[in-house]
C-alpha cells in the first residue's frame, strides 16, 4: 500500500511541476508557444 501511495504522490508532484513549466512559459510568450511546450511536455509530437 505504502508503495502505492508514493507512486502517487511523485506522479502528482510531477504533474504540479508540468503545470508549473506551463504557467510559468505562458507568462513570457504567446498561444503558438505555449501549445507547443505543452505538447512537448505531453510527449505528443
């Protein structure tokens, strides 16, 4: 169980930290750029 709970909680941080790369380039650029990382970070190209 105690194994569980961690994998999920380091899968949650990196999501926050995913969400964090994206405000954080969203605040210095425009749409076109803040798509493209997002994409980049999802692995979707």
């Amino acid at each position: 169980m105690n194994a569980f709970l961690e994998a999920e909680s380091r899968i949650e941080r990196e999501r926050l930290a995913t969400l964090l790369a994206v405000i954080s380039h969203g605040a210095q650029g425009d749409k076109a750029a803040i798509e493209r990382l997002h994409r980049e970070l999802r692995h979707e190209d």
